[in-house]
C-alpha cells in the first residue's frame, strides 16, 4: 500500500475520475475540504496533520514537513536517535495505514474519523510489529504509551 501510495497509485476519488470512474463527490473523506488525492489524505488533509503531530510528540520528533506522500516516506532518512530511532521512525507506513483505514471506514462504514484513535492505533500497531521481532522482546506496553523514546 506504501509503494502503491508514493507512486499515486492508490484508488483515491481523484485516481478513480481520471480512469472514467463515476464519483459524484470527489471530496475528501476525512475532512471534506479538499479533493481527496493520495498527497492530500496522507499529508495535506488536517485530519492527517493532526494525526501526524500526535506521533511527532509521541517520538519526540521534530515537525515533519511533507507535502507529498514521496517525502513522507523518506523521513527515516532523517530521523535521530540511530538505528532503533529510524526503525521507530520506519512506522510511517504504519501511519499511513492507519490513516487509509480510517478514510476506508469512513467511506464504507459511515464512521467520522477520530484523530486520537487513528494515533492509538499506530501505536498498538507499532508495538505489536517491534514487539513481534526478537530484537524488541523486551518492550513494555505501559512504558511504549508514553514514548517510543525508552526504547532508545
Ligand atoms: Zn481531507
């Protein structure tokens, strides 16, 4: 899905008009205020601003300034705290996930997306993909809450 959204290739609304697809409202699911392209949903959307913000705090982690799905997936390139940190950092995908799920559920299911469950659920999703690895055995769910930053 990673792959398929940096090349926009997703069947977002947009992706789907251009193939002749009739979409009667090609707005934004999640926010309503734009149309909806993958660049959008994943880093222009406020719905996926705000989610990205909470992570920020979460990680301790700077501003992550992209603009297009691309460069959202290159910011472990930049992310500090060494190997742990960038592999802490290589859960964009997981955000993006989440924030694909949550536009799906909206679309599909009628559901409002919420911007603290969409973060709760990159975090339980995290922990249950390091946790999985022998290399993060060791992490404890109360303290992965708090920050990814014990960790390092
Ligand atoms: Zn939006």
């Amino acid at each position: 899905m990673a792959w398929r959204a940096k090349r926009n290739r997703l069947p977002t609304k947009l992706e789907l008009a251009k193939r002749n697809v009739d979409i009667p409202n090609k707005m934004c699911a999640l926010s309503e205020s734009c149309e909806e392209s993958a660049d959008h949903i994943f880093s222009a959307c406020f719905v996926a601003t705000s989610v990205w913000e909470g992570i920020e705090r979460w990680c301790g982690l700077e501003t992550i300034y992209a603009f297009e799905v691309r460069y959202l997936m290159e910011v472990f390139n930049f992310a500090t705290g060494g190997k742990m940190g960038k592999r802490i950092v290589h859960g964009v995908i997981v955000v993006v996930w989440c924030i694909k799920k949550a536009r799906d559920d909206s679309i599909f299911n009628g559901k409002k997306a919420n911007i603290g469950k969409i973060v709760a659920s990159v975090k339980s999703l995290l922990f249950l993909w390091l946790k999985s690895r022998s290399r993060f055995k060791k992490i404890v769910w109360k303290n992965w809450c708090k920050s990814s930053l014990y960790m390092l």
